[in-house]
C-alpha cells in the first residue's frame, strides 16, 4: 500500500529586517578618561559638569576654560594638562545644555550664561578667575568681563570677536555677512536644524568641521578622533536642540528688550588683560572682524596663529598654548 507523500511546503524568505537603532548615547559618555577629575559642580540652579587638572586648591590660580558651538569640555584637553603642569588650577567645563551638564529648556541668553560661569567660579571656592573661550564660549567669555568684573582677572578669547564687533561686521562687512549669516538664519528655523545635526549619526558636525579647520588638520587621526566624539555627543537627548537656541537667542533678542539692553550693556570699554587668537585660515570669524574689537578694548593683544583654521586651540595647541601661558603668567 502506497503511502502518500507530503507535499514540501515552499518557505518564502523572510524580509529584509530594518537594522536595529543606534543607541542613543548617554551624557556620561562625554566623562573620558585622562589625567584629569571628573567634577559635579552646582551654580546658578543647575549642575555642571566640570573636568580639573591641577592642584585642588583655592588658593591656586584658577583658569576656566569654555568650549564653543557643538562642542564639549573635551576641546581643551591640550591646554587643560599644559596649565596643570605649570602649577594652574584648570577647569575646563560644558556649557549648560552641552555634554553632561543639566539641559534645562531655558537659561540661553547672554545674561544666564554669564551667571553660569561668575556661579561656577565662586562654586569652586575662587573669587576669580582668568577665563580662556572658543567661538561661542569666547562670547561668554566677553559678556562675563562686562557684567561681572570683579569675578574675572582678565580674558583669552580663540576666534571670537567681541558682540557688538560680530554684529556690526555681519551687518556691514560683506565677506563677513557671507560667511556666517547663512547657517545663522538657516538655524532659526523650529527642528529641521536639529534633525540635520543628528541625522546621519551627526554628520553636519563632521561636515562644518572639515570647511572651517585648516587642511593640515582635516588630514589627521586626531581630527578622526574629534569628530567621532563630537558626532557622538550631539546626540545626547537634548543637546542639539539646546545648542541651537545659543545662536537663537543671539538673533531673536536683537529686536526684544533684554536683548536691546544686553547690547546696550556690553557697550562699554574694558581695561582689563584681553588677549585675541586668530586662526590665520578661519573661514568663519574673519581677519577684519577681530580688528572693530579694538573699540571695546583698546589695550586688548592680537596674534595670529598661522596654519589653524577655525579651531586653533585643537589644530595647532603647542602655539596655542605657549601664546596662552605668557599670557597668563604675565598677569603675575
């Protein structure tokens, strides 16, 4: 007797499954470890996260350092380990709503910000402090000279033009209007700014780098080495969007009243220790630029570092660094 033979059935092969999504990073990842502390320090309502190298001493000069747009603590690792070495207390911090630093939906305007860090200096025990800023952090820098003095010893500032000397230059400065007010306006559209900083695992963040570094960097592992961190750390829950609305309150406050009276207040001129950096080859912040902060500060040192775009403190940190500490050891 026969028995029937069963019919193979046919399997049809499954779907490509999508790929599983890429973890979203968490703000402790930015704790890298090296010859530094990794601190928790709370100012001004919220908790900073700071990194310290150097002796943890009050009574030790301190220098604050404060990186600028889309980046993190990280970018002063150079200078944070050269000024420990010469006997300085450094600090290198994330601003608020960076890294892993507290991102609380407000506090972007010129004011808090300078509050931040008078808050951070005193919330380290010191009653002031040399402070050293990138781009963004540079203008920190500016605002926290103007609006409180007593708190800071004097300014270092890395491609970054006073405010008013910034505005003025955009409005009337035809080179400098081209560079910069394209991705300004471009960034005060709602999300689609911060869909593209994160899209593609952060690639806008790799990509701004490469047209404003210098060529000889581009080329090298440690700039590799930057972006992937960079990449990863604008992907922190948050943080794309809240470093957007740095460059939003600095455009939507020119026609509200704090922002008139901020303006208003940074019009003075200081007399304390200034010193300018210029990356010779920043496409970015121009040459010319720098020069109009010459009318709020007078007396303020200018230096051109030759071969460094936008980031000099990163492309070229021996000359950055040795220009830094004379200045610096020179307020002694």
């Amino acid at each position: 007797m026969r028995t029937a033979r069963a019919t193979p059935r046919r399997v049809t092969p499954p779907a490509d499954e999508p790929e599983p999504p890429v973890p979203v990073p968490d703000p402790s990842t930015v704790r890298y470890p090296g010859p530094w502390t990794h601190r928790d320090i709370h100012a001004n309502g919220i908790r900073f996260h700071a990194v310290e190298a150097g002796p943890h001493d009050p009574d030790t000069p301190l220098v604050v350092f404060v990186h600028g747009f889309a980046d993190l603590w990280w970018s002063w690792r150079h200078q944070l380990t050269a000024f420990a070495d010469l006997g300085y207390r450094a600090v290198a911090v994330d601003l608020r709503g960076y890294g892993d630093t507290d991102k609380p939906p407000r506090g972007y305007d010129g004011w808090t910000l300078s509050n931040d860090i008078a808050g951070l200096i005193r919330a380290l025990g010191h009653t002031d402090a040399v402070l050293v800023g990138h781009a963004d952090g540079g203008l920190v820098c500016w605002a926290t000279a103007v609006l409180h003095p007593h708190v800071v010893r004097a300014i270092a500032v890395v491609d970054s033009p006073h405010p008013i000397s910034l505005r003025d230059a955009t409005l009337r400065d035809r080179a400098q209007r081209k560079a910069l007010l394209p991705i300004f306006l471009a960034y005060q559209l709602p999300w689609r700014p911060e869909r593209k900083l994160v899209r593609d695992h952060g690639l806008e963040i790799e990509r701004l780098m490469r047209v404003r570094c210098g060529p000889d960097w581009r080329r090298t592992d440690e700039f590799a080495d930057v972006v992937d961190r960079l990449r990863t750390a604008i992907r922190i829950p948050g943080t794309a969007h809240l470093t957007l609305e740095y460059q939003r309150w600095a455009f939507r406050s020119q026609w509200r009243p704090d922002g008139r009276r901020f303006m208003k207040t940074m019009d003075v001129e200081l007399t304390l220790p200034i010193l300018q950096l210029h990356g010779a080859l920043d496409p970015y912040v121009l040459a010319a630029t720098l020069r109009r902060c010459v009318r709020h500060a007078p007396g303020r040192i200018l230096k051109f570092v030759d071969g460094a775009g936008h980031y000099a403190h990163q492309e070229k940190p021996e000359a950055v660094t040795a220009l830094l500490a004379d200045f610096v050891r020179g307020l002694d």
